[in-house]
C-alpha cells in the first residue's frame, strides 16, 4: 500500500494534485466536481479588484505541446467571486486556495483582506499582473523588491497563509523567491504560463489570438517548470507547489523529485477532461509501487541527493 497524502505548510492534503487557478473559473459548482472528481485541493480563478471583460476571443490556442492564453485576467466582479468562493469553503472537504491579483501594492492588501473573511486555506498571490503604478507596466513578479512589498502589504492585512504565485518569465527566479519567502509568504506556486508565444493561421495569415500574443502552457513548459522548482528547493525553505505541463503519475513523481511538496494542474484538465486528478493519483500510486516508494514525502527532493 503507498500512501500520497501530503503537507502544505501544515495544511494536509489527501493527494497532491492541486486544480491550477484559471483553468476552471471560480464558481463553486464547478470547484465541486474538481473536488468531487479526486484532487487534493481547488484553486480559484485569480479574483481581481474589479469586474473584467479580458481580451475578446479567440483568447485560446493549442498548439502541437501546449496552449497559448491570452484571457486577459477576465472576472466577475469581486462580491460575485467572493459568494462563489465564501460557497466553496464552507461545502467542499478539500482546501480552498484563493488566488487574486491587484494593480498596486496597496491593493493587493486590500483584497487579501476582503478575500479572507472567506477562511479559505490559503490565499495565492498571483504577481504575473502589470504594475499599473511602475512607469513601465512591468509585471511586479519580475523585480524582487516589489514582489517583496506586495507580500508584506498582504501579510500586514490577513493571518491566511499566503501562497505567492511566480513568473518563469525572469532572469533569476531565486532572487524572486528569496525576496517573497524574507517577506514572510508562506509557500511558492511555480510555475505561471510562459512567453509570451504567439501562433499564426497559415491561411488567414494572421496571429490566431485576438491578442496576438499568449501565454504558454502545457507539455511545452513541463522542462522549465522542473528547471524552476528545482532552483527553488535550494533556495528556499517553504514549500512548493509544482505546476507546469503535468499530464500523468510520472510527471507527477518528477516534479515531487524535483522538490515540490504537491502539484498544480492545468492544462492537462483540458487534455484529459476532469477526471485527471483521480487518473494521475492512481498512475502515481501505480509508480511507486513499482519504484518501491511508500510515501510522498519520499519522492520530494530526491533528485538534490
Ligand atoms: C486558460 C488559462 C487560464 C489561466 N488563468 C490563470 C489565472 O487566472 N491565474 C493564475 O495565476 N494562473 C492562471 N493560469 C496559469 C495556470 O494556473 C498554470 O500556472 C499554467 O497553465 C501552467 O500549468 P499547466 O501547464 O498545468 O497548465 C491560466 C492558464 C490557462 C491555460
């Protein structure tokens, strides 16, 4: 018998499998069937401050090892997040993490505070926005002093353990990580999409993507993703939650040994339809079984030794 409960920042769950924010929006009778259909725990659309339309479709692409997005952080207002998510912790027996992103350092701790009259397990920051306040709209996530200030304006504002969302889109994704755990966040989600990429329809020829530009996820990204996590289990001490091309058990189990403590899943839900999370449990279980593991906890980190 193998066992793959696992921890988070002392908060446990059954499986590692985490459902990754924005795949499946945030109402609550869809993060139901997620729960339902076997994962360990839900992630929520990134909840912004305000309503938003996102970029006009097509805003998503597959490309032959991956998808581009260009959503353009579309969401319902925050009130209407907040029922859904308020919905979703109180009825679901898996743990709710929250994801949310703001346009300022001030505002991030604002929302941080509304969110979590919610009580979901852990609020993840997703840093990956423009900063609408730098001269240059740059994303915060890609300056280490600024993704320092956003977790300090949220710890500042709320006790739920906050998890902070990183860009591979950077030089040194240490720095980053450094800068966000000094600043007290209590585990790190690595990866988000990469690029941008784009792709061109041969015989309109034209971008595909309305936005001409997206994100990359997917089959694509799964090297750089373990490339990432694997940097930042020695870098850091808190955990991390592994996401980036995972399809099956085994990418699981590399992503484990790479040094995540549990796994996003994203894409792969578009692949494999809602059913994956209980399908990569058992092909886990299958693994390590095979391999002689008997726990979670003895795959992490395996591949540092
Ligand atoms: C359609 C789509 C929407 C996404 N929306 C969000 C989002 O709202 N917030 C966020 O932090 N990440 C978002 N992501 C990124 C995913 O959570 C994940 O980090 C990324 O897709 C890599 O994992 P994967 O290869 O398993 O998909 C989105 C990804 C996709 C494909």
């Amino acid at each position: 018998m193998v066992e793959i409960s696992t921890d988070l920042s002392g908060v446990k769950l059954r499986n590692p499998t985490i459902l990754a924010a924005g795949i499946l929006g945030v109402a609550f009778a869809t993060l139901d069937r997620v729960a339902n259909s076997g994962a360990g725990a839900v992630t929520t659309k990134s909840i912004g401050p305000e309503k938003r339309k996102g970029h006009p479709n097509p805003v998503v692409v597959e490309t032959p090892c991956g998808l581009l997005n260009a959503v353009g952080l579309s969401c319902p207002s925050p009130e209407e997040s907040f029922e859904e998510l308020k919905k979703a912790v109180k009825e679901l027996d898996v743990p709710v993490i929250a994801s949310f992103y703001a346009h300022s350092e001030k505002g991030f701790g604002q929302l941080a505070e509304k969110i979590s009259e919610a009580k979901p397990a852990f609020l993840e920051a997703n840093i990956s926005c423009p900063n609408v306040e730098s001269e240059f709209g740059s994303a915060f996530g890609t300056d280490p002093k600024a993704s320092a200030r956003i977790v300090a304006s949220i710890k500042n504002s709320t006790k739920v353990p906050l998890i902070v969302k990183l860009t591979p889109n950077v030089t040194n994704i240490r720095e980053i990580a450094r800068a966000v755990e000094d600043a007290g966040a209590d585990a790190i989600t690595a990866i988000n999409t990469y690029g941008p990429g784009m792709a061109i329809d041969a015989q309109a020829g034209k971008p595909v993507l309305t936005n001409k530009f997206g994100g990359l996820s997917g089959p694509a990204i799964k090297p750089i993703a373990l490339r990432c996590v694997y940097e930042l289990y020695e870098e850091v001490k808190i955990p991390i939650i592994g996401t980036g091309g995972i399809q099956t058990g085994t990418d699981m189990a590399e992503m484990l040994m790479a040094g995540a403590s549990a796994c996003g899943i994203g894409t792969a839900v578009m692949s494999r339809g809602i059913e994956v999370f209980s399908e990569i449990c058992s092909e886990l279980e299958e693994f390590m079984d095979t391999q002689g593991y008997s726990k979670v906890e003895e795959l992490i980190g395996i591949s540092h030794e």
